[in-house]
C-alpha cells in the first residue's frame, strides 16, 4: 500500500493529541474507551470515550486518589506505566504497572467515567505493560513484557510472559511462562492477546519506543501458545520512512464503527530538517487493519491534524483535564468563581521541584499560542510548559514597587537561563507560544521542531498597551527524543511565593 493512500485519514489522526502514550482501546455498550499513560501526574490514567472514532472527550480518569497509584515521590521517568483496558460480564478493567509505585494493579469500575475501585495489587509480577483477556472458561490470563523493574536482575529483559490470575486476590495462580517473544528486535512489550475466529493472536511491539519500533503478531489455537510468528512481521512500522507520523507501535486492535479492524497505537510527529524532534511526545493514532488468511495487513498511519482551542474561565471547579505533579490539582488550585480566577499558593518550590505548585493541561497542538491574564500584587508566579522537572520554560512575574518585573527562564538538564523585563504595575498578561522554524533554507534553526516564544504584555491593544518580548528559546529540549522521560509537554499555571490569581486560561491551535 503506498503512502498516499487516505483510506485510514477518515479519522482525524492523531485521535488523542498531546501527551497520550501507550493506548489502549475496548468497545463496550455502543461505545468505544481508550486510556492512556501519566507517569508522575494526578489525576492518572485519562479515560476517553467516542461513540465514531471522530470526537472523542475525556469523560474521567481512573486515579483520581493519591493511594490509587502512589506516585506522589516517584522518580522522573517512573509512574504510571503503559495500560491496558478491558470489558467483561458489565466490569470494565485496568491493569498497570507503576514502577516505583504500586507495581501492577487492576482497577474495576462499572461506569468508565469513574468511580474506580483503589485497585487491586497482582503481588509478584516483575513486568512491564501487563495485558488482560480470558479464556472461554473465565480463566483471567495476564500477559506482559518481562523487563524486570525492581531487585538483583533489574533491567533484565525476559520476553514476553503470562502467568493465570485471580483477580479477585490478586495472586498469581502459577510460575510466569514465556511466550514468544517477536522476531527479535529489542524490547518485545505492550502483549495483547485476542481471540479471532479459530485463533488465539498474541500482538506486541518490539524494536523500542524510538524510530525502530512497530507491530509484529503470531498466533496459535490457545492462549498459552505455542504461537507461530506471522511472516509479514513486523506488519506495522514506520521505520526508515518518510511518513510525518514515526515511531509507530504499541498498538491495541478494536472493531470499530464501520466493523473494520481499527489499531489504536502510539505514535509522534517528528520535526526539524533531518526529522529528529518531537515536541507533543508520544500521541495516539489509529490506523486500520484488513484480515487476510487469518493475518492482519495494516495501512500506514497517516496523519489528519485538528486544530482544537483550550479555554478555560474559572467560573466553575477544575475539569478533569487538568494534572498536577505527584499530587491532585485538588491540593493546590482553588477556585474564587465569584471573581471568575483559579488561585494558586506558592511554598517556595519552583518548577524544577519534585512538587511545584503547578496545575496544567496537555499542549494539544505543534503550534500554539497560550496565555493566561495574572494579578501578582501578593505573590510570584506564571505560565510554564513542562516536559518534566528537568526540561521546562516559563515566563512569570511579580509586583516591585509600581512595576511588575517579568522573567522568563529556560531550564534544561544542567543548565538553566533567564531573561528579566518590566512592566507598569496591575494586571498582566503572559504568554507562552510555540511553532515551528521560520524558513531559513539550510541555516541553523531548520534542524529544530520549534521555537517557543515567552512574552508578556500589559494594557489593552488601543490604550497603554505594552508588549515586552523577552525569548525564544529553541523547543529542541522539551522533546520526546531529548527530555528524560516518557511524558510529553503539559502547559500550566504555577505560582513560586505568595498567591497569584489566574484569570483564564487559553491555548489555541494555530
Ligand atoms: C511503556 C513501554 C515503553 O510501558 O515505554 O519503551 C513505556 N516502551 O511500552 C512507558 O511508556
């Protein structure tokens, strides 16, 4: 199938823009659910439905509590692990690994949208990105990816395992067994396993989250195997290509609404002149899938960009996109909704803090302009997009004398600048924008995804408006390929001292 081909862009692609790695997709009671990967964030673990594979909204999320996860001191890098959701006998499942959290857990609810239960702990499992499905008899299996996360051993890769569970306790039921494993590219993970027709089909991704990663399969006649590889593996991968939409893996199959065979699957928009940087990190796509002889034939999973506007008056309690850091937004936002602001306390922690008192909302689209109108008359605070505590940039403000003195601050590992301007005093207004280069034919700046420009502005255009452009920092560091963790970039509010009052919030794409 060749690159042009639109018969999988009648979706828009990607379908969860932004920060939504690690999909993974079930269809239930007419509609369709896919949860995503948080790491160090609460709430955790996003739920989103759609009725047509088109619109989809976040309806809740599964952690919504500190002890459902507890991640509240977990390193970079760590947290809330690949997901996988599931349906049966009206229970809808999530099972996860957290590392440095509460390592594999499945959470149940009846209604997606949440409560869900505190979870349940499969004591034993040294694994990664566990899978769910039964057998005809009800037997629960828990397939996953043996990278092992904890003791003597940690970092070995075992392959692909399964072990029988009891899902009422947790227990483990039998000695974990190997399962075939891929065709041998590094890092087999994200097994799923489906029963099609007469066949038992085990699909992971192998060959690494990055530019070599892809979907292989194998299937056999019971869910323990022995599985035979499919010849055509890996059936989906965009290495080596020229698609805009790299890195595609860790897929999920679902039938979806015109009954074709859809794969929900992670994947990034790499940028720049050779195509290395991808800003929003990894997002979730979806391509489809054709059976033929009992195999699946995927089409390439290109790209169909919406443009969505984000914005947010204060005037009612938070909604649940917005995260905090290893804790909820609940601990530290307040709502004044009679002045229409979100308020939020500083404690002295900043943005390269484990803690910062920061509440954000992923950045939807490459390009973007955001903004937020601040009153800093009793404290220090400001706008900031954040890859992870290490990889961030900001421009914040606070009142001196009858000024306001704005700062923006660029932080990557091991090195940090700022910039420093003034405005008069009273309201002011930051903004925080991204996009892509100016042309430059082959000058410097055409090897970068972005620039993100941090300006400040007072007034109102026609009256004493002020404009003070402080940086525009190159977005290369705030990228799925160069920030430390698996997260993607988040922009939110955040105050260091004081309380600041935020009089909305806006992020439109452009
Ligand atoms: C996820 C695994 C992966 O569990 O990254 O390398 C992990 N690939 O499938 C975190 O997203």
């Amino acid at each position: 199938m060749n690159d042009d081909d639109t018969s999988s862009a009648i979706y828009p692609n990607p379908i969860l823009p932004g920060f939504n790695p690690d999909p993974s997709v079930v269809a239930a009671d007419g509609a369709y659910y896919i949860v995503t990967s948080t790491f160090e964030y609460y709430p955790g673990l996003p739920v989103y439905r759609s009725h047509d594979f088109v619109t989809w909204e976040q309806v809740g999320n599964v952690g919504t509590r500190l002890g459902q996860l507890a991640v509240t001191e977990v390193p970079t890098g760590l947290g809330v692990w690949a997901p996988t959701i599931r349906y049966r006998d009206g229970v809808f499942y999530v099972i996860v690994v957290i590392p440095a959290g509460r390592g594999c857990v499945v959470f149940t609810a009846t209604d997606p949208a949440g409560e869900w239960s505190d979870g349940t702990v499969v004591e034993g499992l040294n694994g990664i990105d566990p899978d769910l499905a039964w057998d005809d008899e009800g037997t629960a299996y828990v397939t996953y990816s043996g990278l092992v996360m904890s003791g003597d051993e940690l970092g070995t890769h075992l392959g692909i395992q399964q072990v029988k569970v009891d899902l009422a306790t947790g227990a483990i039921l039998e000695e974990p067994r190997s399962l075939w494993s891929g065709s041998g590219f590094m890092f087999p993970e994200a097994p799923h396993l489906y029963h099609r027709g007469e066949y038992w089909y085990l699909m992971i991704a192998e060959g690494g989250t990055e530019r070599g990663h892809g979907v292989s399969i194998a299937r056999g006649t019971s869910p323990e195997g022995p599985f035979t590889a499919y010849e055509a593996n890996p059936f989906l991968t965009a290495r080596s290509t020229i698609r805009p939409v790299q890195n595609t893996g860790h897929g999920d199959l679902v039938e979806g609404p015109a009954g074709q065979t859809l794969i929900v699957l992670l994947g990034v928009r790499p940028g720049g002149g050779t195509r290395a940087f991808s800003p929003l990190g990894r997002e979730t796509f979806v391509s489809t899938v054709d059976w033929i002889d009992d195999w699946p034939v995927a089409q390439p999973v290109l790209l169909s960009e919406q443009r969505p506007i984000d914005s947010v008056r204060f005037d009612a309690p938070l909604d649940d996109r917005w995260m905090a850091v290893r804790r909820t937004p609940a601990e530290i936002a307040a709502i004044d909704a009679e002045r229409g602001v979100l308020t939020l306390t500083g404690d002295g922690s900043t943005l390269d803090d484990a803690h910062p008192v920061f509440v954000g909302r992923r950045q939807l689209t490459w390009s973007v302009t955001s903004q937020t109108t601040v009153d800093v008359s009793n404290g220090t605070g400001g706008l900031g997009v954040r890859y992870d505590q290490q990889a961030h940039y900001e421009i914040e403000a606070r009142t001196d004398g009858d000024e306001v003195v704005v700062t923006a601050r660029a932080s990557v590992p091991s090195f940090s600048r700022e910039w420093s301007g003034r405005l008069p005093a009273g309201p002011v207004t930051l903004h925080l924008d991204s996009a892509a280069p100016e042309a430059d034919g082959f000058g410097p700046d055409m090897m970068t995804s972005d620039f993100v420009s941090l300006w400040a502005s007072s007034g109102v255009p026609g009256g004493a408006y002020q404009e003070l452009r402080l940086a525009s920092v190159d977005g290369r560091y705030l990228t799925a390929e160069t920030a430390a963790s698996f997260t993607g970039r988040v922009i939110g509010l955040y105050a260091t001292a004081g309380t600041v009052a935020f009089d909305g919030y806006d992020a439109t794409g452009v």
